[in-house]
C-alpha cells in the first residue's frame, strides 16, 4: 500500500467516511484527487482493509460509505509502528525566490505579499477550527490537537520569514 492508502485508512479511523468526504477531509495532510481516491477506495475494499455501505438518498444519486475492518485497523496499527519517510518539500516560492536575481525584486516583493497573506488566511482558518477543537483534550483526540497546533506554528513560522523577508527587501530590516 502506499501512503495515501494509509492516509485513507487513517481518516476512517475517526469515522465512516464517503469517498468526497475522505476527499475534502485529507487535503490539509496530503493533497489527493477525485482520481486517486476513488480507484484507492476500490482497492483496499478488494483487499479487505475497508468495506462500505451504500446510503440511498432521495433525489441524489446513492453514496457508498466506507468504514474501516478489523484487517485495516490491523494494517493501519503496523504502519503507525514504521519510521515516517522524511517531509518532502516542493514549494514554487522557494525556487523562485532562489532566482530571484533573474527577475523583476517587484515581482518577488509581490510574491512575499502574497505568502503573507496566505498565512494570515490560514492561521485565521486554523485558529477557528482551534475554537471548534477546544473542548478536545490529549487524552481522548491527540491527533487532532497536536495536528492543529502544527499548522498554527507552520503557518506563523511562515508568515514570520516572509514579513521578514520583505523587510529585508525593502531595506526596512
């Protein structure tokens, strides 16, 4: 299997999921498509890792609702046990900035604006879900807590380099 499988398996251990539902919910982890979850889906049912019901629903068309087995949680507490492959970084900012001397300093002052204001977005985004979370506590959903202050660290790192760096640009630092 490989991780999104796993990623898959790890959202249907909170809940049965529908497969749109399994797709929205694992964006913030790792970006997927319509196109690879649904033939995923299909496969760990082959192979016994989930199983689905099918929900009829009156002037829509029927929706399969998937839940984890016994054989999946078994898979699922394996992998949790394995080394965590290292964090890939692919981000266009980076490299743009790397060459920064090829272009216009506008453009990359426009760029940095841009960051800041996704993080500010985001951390927006992330201290409501915070809010909704806030009655959770580590004992009872670890991961969600932990998860969510990742993200408000991650994104205030980033946020901090990239006002930082406009700063220097702008020959403010």
């Amino acid at each position: 299997m490989n991780t999104l499988s796993y990623g898959l398996l790890s959202m249907l251990s909170y809940a049965p999921f529908s497969g749109y539902d399994l797709m929205q919910k694992i964006q913030p982890f790792w970006p997927a498509k319509h196109s690879q979850i649904y033939p995923l889906l299909a496969q760990l049912e082959r192979d016994g890792y989930i199983q689905h019901e099918l929900v009829v629903q009156p002037d829509k068309p029927d929706k399969k609702v998937h839940s984890l087995t016994d054989l999946g949680r078994e898979a699922l507490s394996q992998w949790l046990s394995q080394p965590a492959c290292p964090p890939v970084t692919r981000d266009e900012l980076s490299l743009k900035i790397f060459c920064m001397n090829e272009g216009d300093p506008v453009d990359i002052q426009r760029l940095l604006e841009q960051r800041v204001e996704y993080c500010r977005e985001k951390l927006v985004w992330f201290h409501a879900k915070s809010e909704l979370f806030a009655h959770k506590r580590m004992d009872s959903s670890p991961g969600i807590v932990l998860l969510m202050r990742r993200a408000l660290f991650s994104f205030q790192s980033e946020l901090d380099w990239a006002e930082w760096a406009l700063k220097e640009l702008r020959g403010e630092g």
